[in-house]
C-alpha cells in the first residue's frame, strides 16, 4: 500500500513543481487564438481607441475655429438687397430755384414743382467692402487665444493618449495573470483526474481508504470550479481589452509573456524633472495662464475705438427721381465714449481670472509631484513584493518536494501532501499576483512621467 502511495505522492508531487512551472513558462506558445504583444495591442489602441478619437476631433474643431478668427483680419464683402412695394405714392417736392437761377432761363424750376413716382416695386442693392484697421490688435488677440486653445485641445489629446496606454497595459497584464492561472488550473485537473483515476482502483483492491477518494474527488470537483471561474473572468477581461482597442470584442486572442523585471532606471529626482517637462496637466495649466492673459489684454483693446477703411456702392431700381448708382469710399468709425465703468470692470475681471490660473499652475504641479513621488514608491513597493513571492513560491517548491520524500520513506499522511500542494498553488497565484502588481506600477509610473 505505501509503496502505491509514495507512487501517488511522487507523480503529484513532481507534477505540481515541473508541469505547473513550464505552463507558466511556456503557455503562450498553446493554444489556436493568435499571439497579441503588447505593443501591437498599444498601436492598434491608438489608432482604433473611440474616446481617443472623440478627443482628438476637439483639435479639429479648434483649428476650424481659429481659422475663422484668421479669416476676419481680412476685408469683409457684404451684399444687402431690399425689394419693397411701397405704400404710398413717393413725391419728391422742387422749390423755385432749387437748381438755381440763370439770366438766360431765370430760376429752375421756374415754380415749385413736384415729381411723383409711381407706387411700384422698387429695389435697392448695397454693396459694402470694409477693412478693418484698428481692428486688427483686437483680432490678432484674439487669433492667439484661439491658437492656444488648439494647443490645449492637443495636450488633451496626449493627456487621454497616455490614459489609453496605460489602461490597455493594465487590462494585458490582468489578462496575461489570468492566462497564466488557467494554463496551471488545466494541469492540476489533468493530474486529479488521473489520481481520482487511481484511487478509485486502489479503493476498489482495500490498498487505501475511501475517505481519499472521496477526498481526491472533492479536490477535483474545487479545481473545476475554479477552472470555471477564471475561464469567466478572462473572457470578461479580454472583452474589456479588445473595446479599449476599439475591435469587436469577439475576437480572440492570447498575451505572450511578459519580459524580464528590472529595476528602476531613474531616480526619484529625474522622475520629477521629466513629470515636471512633460505631463500635459502641467502644459494645460501653463497654457490657461497664457489665455488668460490674452484675454485681459483683449478685455484691454476695447477701449480702442474701431476704424476701417470702407467701399459702399448703392444701386436702386424703379426709383426715377432718384440716382441709379451711388459710390463712395472713406473711413468709418465706431466708439463708446461712455461705458458707466463696464470696460474696466471686465478688465478687473480678466485679471481675477489670470491670478487664478497662476495659482492653478502652481497647484497643478505641486499635485504632479505628489502623484510621481507616490508612483515611484508603490513600483518599488511592487518589486520588493514580486522578490517576497518568488522567494515564498521557491519555499513551497522545495517544501513540497521534502514532503513527497518524506511520505516515500516514512508513510507520512497523504493530507500532508494535500496541503503542501494546496500551499504551492497559493503561492504560484500570489507570484502571479505580484507579477501583474509590478507591471501595473510600472505602467502607472511611465504615465505619471507624461513622456510620449
């Protein structure tokens, strides 16, 4: 009996230390699903992402904006046409030598004379050419006002392309971890099938107890569940994963394995000097201090009246009394002398609103410090954590294997077994745990840093 036992133990035994491992190592090399990098998933991310692509449209919109605040420096044509029916007859009333008075013809007209013109439809054309003058301080202001708002609509855009990277990093590596759980969920059912298997024989020759049987068979139907349950959850994760990449989220696929874990390149001070250069909360805040000093100066330029050089050219139809074309060029001119104070209250204003976004700046990025200094800290924390559980996971490897070699020599209990095995999984799913942890940390912390 001890001798089919230690016969059990071994293979369960040499089955949870070497088969679990290189299905661990070596799982994306199975399966019928094609291999997703995860650089491929991070291009195809960028390129289909639909909330990047709603954000990007923003800076279209502004550039479209800007272009119409450009288009007004220019002089603007305008074509008014007004077709009246008038009604009542129009007369036009001449005194006695409205024309004046000649020695040869006497006064013209000689007597008052009136002249009507029939109530008919009559039509006027205007046409007006202006360019402004004056105006354009005000318009250039407002031309950068409007370039800095495409500025910002791009720092939005960078801002949502770094969430994207980073949530589809995190997304592959919760996938990658529960991957790497199916794969070493499929090889303790394979080898508990084949104890159950086993022991049913055994008990079926009186060699062991049916208490292990039923033992085995209560293992075997845990692991199913378990198997179950995480072929759910890494359907759901990769439906999450393929939406963010902006694909059906049907299709199939499987993660390679993630490369070799270093440590961090950079020190904490070079990490804040890069936050500090790069994070686009940062450039946003800057450019808002920018707007809003346009602002107050084009709050400012309204005290400066608006000149411009102006065409007009009146046409009138059916009107026989009056001229049929009337042209004239000149300077026109356009100012409130007296406001009760409103101009000076909106300057007043815009200034409030520039020392506030100076003081958002400052805020901004003392928060981006704090955000980069705490990403820093919990990836070494996540590094320091994955070395605790792959020295753990090696502990129970190697327990295991004492405790197998110790029921082949001393008959030790099979639950002995049964725990230790059950000791090693905890600890492969905790080493896999970390792995995903320090992953994520380090996505996390490349985010806070706001590098392209």
């Amino acid at each position: 009996m001890f001798e089919r036992l230690s016969r059990i133990a071994l293979r369960l035994g040499a089955a949870a230390i070497c088969l679990i491992l290189s299905a661990v190592s070596s799982y994306a090399q199975t399966g019928s699903a094609p291999v997703l990098t995860l650089a491929d998933a991070i291009q195809i991310a960028l390129k289909n992402n639909r909330p990047l692509k709603i954000v990007s449209l923003e800076v279209k919109k502004a550039e479209a904006q800007a272009a119409v605040t450009r288009s007004q420096r220019l002089p603007a044509f305008e074509i008014y046409n007004f077709a009246s029916q008038p009604l009542l007859k129009t007369s036009f009333v001449f005194p006695e030598g409205a024309f004046g008075s000649f020695p040869s013809t006497g006064p013209i007209p000689p007597a008052s004379t009136t002249v009507s013109s029939p109530a008919r439809i009559n039509t006027y054309l205007f046409n007006t050419i202006t360019q402004p003058l004056s105006q354009l301080y005000k318009l250039h202001l407002a031309v950068r006002l409007q370039e800095l708002s495409v500025d910002a609509s791009r720092q939005k855009v960078q801002a949502q392309r770094q969430a994207v990277v980073a949530n589809v990093k995190q997304a592959y590596y919760t996938v990658l971890q529960t991957e790497t759980a199916i794969h070493a969920s499929e090889v303790m059912l394979q080898h508990y099938r084949e104890l159950d298997r086993e022991m049913v024989q055994y008990v079926s020759q009186q060699t062991v107890l049916k208490s292990d049987s039923l033992e085995v068979k209560a293992k075997l139907a845990q692991e199913e569940l378990n198997h179950l349950q995480l072929a759910d959850r890494l359907q759901s994760q990769k439906e999450y994963l393929n939406d963010l990449l902006g694909r059906d989220i049907r299709a199939e696929f499987q993660t390679e394995p993630a490369g070799k874990i270093t440590a961090t390149a950079v020190s904490l001070a070079e990490a804040q000097d890069t936050a500090l250069l790069h994070r686009p909360e940062i450039k946003q805040a800057e450019i808002a201090v920018r707007q809003a000093e346009y602002d107050r100066r084009l709050a400012k330029a309204q005290y400066i009246p608006d000149v411009g050089v102006a065409f007009h050219y009146l046409s009138n139809f059916n009107m026989d009394v009056l001229p049929r074309n009337f042209a004239s060029v000149g300077l026109e001119a356009k100012w409130e002398p007296w406001d009760w104070g409103r101009r000076g209250q909106e300057v007043q204003a815009k200034q409030f609103t520039l020392e506030q976004s100076q003081e958002q700046l400052r805020e901004t990025k003392a928060q981006v410090l704090l955000d980069v200094n705490n990403r820093f800290r919990k990836l070494a924390e996540s590094r320091a954590l994955l070395g605790v559980a792959e020295a753990q996971r090696d502990a129970a490897q190697e327990k295991l294997r004492v405790v197998a070699n110790r029921f082949r020599v001393e008959a030790s209990l099979l639950r002995d077994l049964y725990q230790q095995e059950a000791a090693l999984a905890g600890t492969d799913q905790e080493y896999a745990q970390a792995v995903s942890t320090f992953w994520t940390a380090k996505a996390e912390f490349e985010k806070s840093l706001g590098e392209p």
